[in-house]
C-alpha cells in the first residue's frame, strides 16, 4: 500500500469517526429535547389541551407550554392579554421581527464605539424580553401546578440552570392543575 493510499485510507477513517461523532450528538439533542418536552406533554394530555403534540415540535412548545395556566398572562404590566395564543403569535411575530432586525445592527458595528453601543443595546433589550417571557411562562406554570411558594424563584432560576426547569416540569407533571391559583 502506497502513502497516499494509506492517508486516503485514515483520512476516510477519520471522516467515519467524525460523521459517527456528528450522529450520536445529534441522537443526544433529539433524546434531551424529548426529556425536557415529555412532562409538558403529559400535562397537556391529562389538560385535554388541543394538539398536545405539539409540545414534540420546536416552538409548537411554546404554544403548548403557554396555554396550560389559563390565567391572564402580564409581562411587567406592560403586556398584559388574557387570549394566551395571541401571546404566541406576538411572541413568534417579535422573534421573527427580532432576527431581521439583528442584521442592521450587526453591520452598525462598523461604526466603532457608537455601533457596538447600539448593537450592545439591541442584544440586551432582546434579551430582557426573551427572558422575561420565559420566566413569565414557567411562573404561570409553576403557579397552576402547585408550586406557589416557589414559583418566583424556579423560574428565574429556571432561565439560568435549565436543569431546574426540566427537574420541576417532572416534579409536577403529575399534578392537578388549579386555575385559580
């Protein structure tokens, strides 16, 4: 066998090892996506909430996972709609909305100290009402499914160790909801 036949050979190997790697990381993202939405699905079903597997589809969580309370859903007291699936649409549209409008003030960083400034801003208003509709969905969650002691703090908490999320999503899946709470 030639050099360059055996580094053929290893460099084929190699992109086995590579593309084998590639699969068992994608397999472990599909698998954890599963565990983190199963719960959530679970409290769908037992809800008899319309299209509960949607919970299985990315962002068709988001519809799911907010209309379990049925409570009015308030973001800082600055969004306030008791119609939680017109919070989607609005969640989904400002996203879309949010993406677009990252590529102007991404090339706005062409303009030194002022750009990265605006740029900066940009991400940081973004990131308050992403996170702020987090918290606000888990809370609203936490709230209907018992965990009103512990509500507040899981689901800060939940924004930043996911873990906590998916650790009490399997604590109270089970549970009866109170719409009143």
């Amino acid at each position: 066998m030639s050099e360059n036949e055996l580094a053929s050979l290893v460099g084929m190997m190699g992109m086995g090892v590579g593309l084998l790697i590639y699969l068992l990381m994608f397999l472990f993202v599909i698998a954890f996506y599963i565990v983190f939405v199963f719960p959530y699905y679970r409290m769908a079903k037992r809800q008899g909430l319309p299209h509960a597997w949607l919970v299985f589809v990315p962002v068709g969580n988001i519809w799911v996972m907010l209309n379990l309370p049925r409570r009015e859903f308030n973001l800082f007291n600055k969004y306030i709609q008791t119609d939680r699936t017109k919070v989607f649409w609005h969640f989904l549209l400002f996203t879309l909305i949010a993406g677009v409008l990252a590529v102007p003030f991404a090339f706005s960083m062409v303009i030194p100290v002022l750009g990265w400034l605006l740029y900066f801003a940009y991400c940081v208003a973004i990131g308050v009402i992403t996170y702020g509709f987090t918290w606000r969905m888990n809370y609203d969650i936490y709230m209907t499914y018992g965990m009103q002691d512990n509500a507040m703090l899981l689901s800060i908490l939940g924004m930043f160790v996911p873990i906590v999320s998916i650790v009490v999503a399997f604590m109270i899946m089970n549970r009866e909801p109170d719409f009143n709470a």
